[in-house]
C-alpha cells in the first residue's frame, strides 16, 4: 500500500493541526493569562514603589523641618488648660516688675463652637508700673505662643503709703489686660 504524497502531507498537516489546538493553544493561553497578571502585578509594584519613595521623602522632609513644627506645637499647643497659661503669665509678669493678682479665663470657645482652632481669652490684673507693663507686653510679643491682647484698662496711681517719699518714683497702676491665645 502505498501513500500519495499529497494525501500524507494534508493528513499529517491535520494531525498536527489537531495535536496543536489540542495541546498547544491551551498552553498559549495559559501563558498569555500569566503574561498579564505579571504585567498587572509589575504595574502595581511600581506604583507601591512610587507611593512609598513619596512618603519617604515626605518623612524626610518633616524631619528637616522638625525644628519649625515644635515651634508651632508650642505656638498652638493641644491643650487648652489653664495651669501653664497662668504660670506663663506669673512668670513674665515677674520678670517685667508687675504682681499678676488674677488671671480669669473669660471665654473657651472650645466648649461653645466646633472649631478646628479654639480661642482662649483671658482677664489679667496686675499691679506694677508703666514700664513694667511695657517690658510684660513685649515678653508676651516675643514669646513662642501666639498671644493677643484685646484691650488694657488701668486705674488711678495706688495711693503712696509714705507720704514723705521722692517725687521722683514711679506712679503704681491697676492694669486690667484682656488676652487671647490659641490652641487646636
């Protein structure tokens, strides 16, 4: 029995057909689903890798500026409470040659408004001279926390317990200061 040439090669043409859909084009296919997921997950990756160095770079660049946040953190501190503030004002008011008699906290608006940064004011009498009000004013000024002052009222000179004493000492006022800071 002899086999036409012609017919060998259309049967082995579709054998080979068949053993390529058969085996082949599944494997093909499978290949080109691994090929994209590769694609999809690379493309993530790179993304991932993107998002990071970001925030690596942000992390850097808070960490330079560290020295700039504290400033602010001390300028609008976290807390609202009243022991640091009237030691604050104790201590400057000291220093400036003025007696700090009060210091009443006037209005929060922590407890009336839902602000992101809350308004303290505070009413402070102290007793001492103009130039001891002057020197506690610029202390305030110069401080690291954020302070306002709204208004100042004085009384008349305190009477002189001497009746006897120089002309020449300065006159010892009543001050009322109205002062607001601010915190988050």
């Amino acid at each position: 029995m002899t086999f036409n040439k012609t017919f060998s090669t259309i049967i082995i043409f579709v054998v080979a057909l068949v053993v390529a859909l058969l085996f082949v084009f599944p494997k093909y296919k499978e290949s080109s689903s691994l090929e994209n997921k590769l694609a999809q997950n690379q493309a993530k990756y790179d993304a991932d890798v993107e998002y990071y160095a970001k925030i690596a770079s942000l992390s850097k660049d808070i960490d330079d500026k560290k020295d700039l946040l504290e400033k602010i953190n001390i300028a609008l501190p976290t807390d609202s409470s009243l022991a640091p503030l009237v030691y604050f004002f104790q201590k400057k008011g000291a220093e400036s040659g003025l007696v700090v008699k009060s210091v009443v906290m006037t209005k929060n608006s922590s407890l009336a408004d839902n602000k992101e940064i809350k308004d303290i004011i505070f009413t402070l009498n102290v007793l001492g001279n103009y130039q001891g009000l002057k020197n506690f004013l610029a202390s305030l000024e110069t401080s690291a926390r954020l302070f306002e002052v709204n208004a100042i009222a004085f009384k008349s000179p305190v009477a002189s317990q001497d009746a006897n004493k120089s002309k020449n000492q300065q006159q010892v006022y009543d001050f009322q200061l109205e002062v607001e800071t601010h915190s988050y």
